[in-house]
C-alpha cells in the first residue's frame, strides 16, 4: 500500500504458532484501513500487502467511513474481531468471525448506541456471550466523544447486546479520568485479568493516554477484585509523545504464552501491543503474576 502515514492500534493473538497482528492503518488521506502482520518471535512482523475483506459488509446500507482498533478474542475454534465503526449516526461496534485469518465473515453491528473499545470474553458465563465496552458520553475538549465508565454487557447470539451493569468509571483528576478496555480479559485463577486504558484530561496542554489494570471475578466480570492505583505504561519514549496525536500508550493486544488448565500461568511472559502516539506499534513485556501485583497496589 502506498501513501502509509501511520500504522497502530492492533489486535493481537497466537494462530498456527505463529504471531499474529490486525494493524490499524491509516494513509496520508486519513483512510482506514486494516490489515493482517505475521512473526515468529512476536517482534520482527511481516506485513500482508493486501486489505483485508469483510464478506457481507456490503449489505450495510449506512456509509463506513472507517473500520479501526480490532480487539481478537478466540471462542472454541472461531475467532472473533470486534472493531470501532465510523458511521453517519456516530461509532458503533462491528463484528465479524474467521477460522483462519484468511476469509472473514461480517456478523453485523452491534451496537445500538454509540460505544467503543468492545472486548469479547473468550467463554461463555451462565450460557451468556459477555463484553467489556464504553459508551461515549463525554466530550473531550478538541476531540471526539469519549467515555469514562466500562459496562458489561451479555448476548445470546453475539449480535444483539443488552447492558448489564457499569464495572468501573473514570477517576476524577488522577490518570484515568476517562477509560476503556484494552485487550480481551484473561482469564487467570484469581480473575479476570484486564488491562484498560486511562486518559489524564487536566493538563492544560494534552490528553495522556496511559494503561492500568485491574481483576475481576470468573463468575461475575462487573465486580472488582482490585484495580492499580499506578498507571503500568505511559508515555515517556519519543515515539509515544510525539506523533500524529502526542502522549498516547493506548493497549489493544495481548498475548500470554503459557495456560495451565484454561488458565495463564503465573508465570508465563506475556507480550503487550500498543498504540504509540497513533503513529507507531510498540510492544512491552511483563508476567501474569507481575499484572496481577499491579492490580493490587
């Protein structure tokens, strides 16, 4: 692809053992574009020079301006890909389905209201599909609509949505005044483990974008455990403050190397994927043990 300004915001996950990135890129246009990266080691990716297609969008009869920041969630054999939608009416979350990274099936909107940062759990609980997501209900100076409270929400069929309750909001002038999920949770013995990020909007000068963590019971995903009080990731590199949009750490894949039994070990590496300043990818490493400790300090 020619004219490429910006590549950020991917979804990750293992397939094939092989590494595998949905890229968020974007051209000198501001066209949207996603598109498929592949590694064997997690860092050197190769690129597919091709967009990828989704079979069936087309019966959406409303304009797409833009499809972006792809979250990857595995449910039995399929994979899921729950993405932002630009839409005339405002954002909406889309989902499509695919078995093998190479054919992709448009399952439909899902999302009534305006909402964004939508993660699949990667299993059903008490029979129900379940999604961390976050209306947009807040305006940012000299930005889009943003939100500070995730909700849970549940489905019988993954297309139709009804809210649940909130999880957990904004906190006001610390570094996540306004939030949303990262990655997918995952799922560990104590809960679910779930990196989210957080926006600090009392500078005078910029919003910073910056990640947490927190845990969240297996059997009810609404209720904390514990939530860090410290940010795990801010801007500090040049490459995450300054770019297309300055000061953003913004988390949106994750993946663990070990389960034990369903579950990721305590000590297995765990690879996170971020946007940088809206303009790179970036990637950093802990354990499931050390996110678990942050979530509790």
């Amino acid at each position: 692809m020619e004219d490429v300004s910006s590549v950020f915001n991917p979804g990750a996950i293992k397939f094939n053992d092989k590494y595998l990135l949905v890229l968020r890129v974007q051209t000198r246009g501001r066209e949207t574009y996603l598109m498929k990266a592949l590694s064997d080691n997690g860092i050197d990716f190769e690129v597919e020079n091709s967009v990828i297609e989704f079979e069936g969008i087309d019966k959406i009869r409303d304009e797409i301006y833009h499809i972006y920041d792809t979250r990857i969630t595995q449910i039995g054999e399929q994979y899921y890909l729950m993405f932002a939608m630009d839409m005339v009416a405002g954002c909406r979350l889309g989902l499509a389905r695919t078995e093998d990274f190479n054919r992709y099936e448009f399952l439909g909107i899902v999302s009534k209201d305006d909402s964004r940062n939508g993660v699949l759990l990667p299993e059903k609980i008490n029979g129900k599909f379940l999604r961390f997501e976050r209306p947009n209900s807040v305006k940012l100076e000299g930005g889009p609509l943003t939100g500070n409270t995730i909700y849970l929400s549940e489905s019988d069929d993954l297309i139709n949505w009804n809210y649940i309750e909130p999880v957990m909001s904004g906190r006001f002038h610390y570094w996540d005044e306004n939030i949303g999920s990262g990655p997918p949770p995952v799922k560990t013995r104590e809960g679910w483990l779930h990196i989210y990020h957080g926006v600090a909007t009392h500078f005078s000068s910029s919003n910073i974008y910056q990640a947490g963590v927190s845990l969240h019971e297996l059997d009810n995903p609404a209720k904390i455990i514990a939530r860090g009080s410290l940010n795990i990731l801010e801007p500090r590199e040049i490459y995450e403050m300054v770019g297309q949009v300055q000061n953003v750490c913004f988390p949106s894949g994750m993946i663990v190397e070990k389960y034990e039994d369903g579950f990721a070990a305590l000590d297995s590496k765990v690879l996170v994927y971020y946007g940088a300043a809206d303009t790179v990818v970036a990637l950093a490493f802990t354990t499931i043990k050390e996110l678990i400790d942050d979530a509790k300090i």
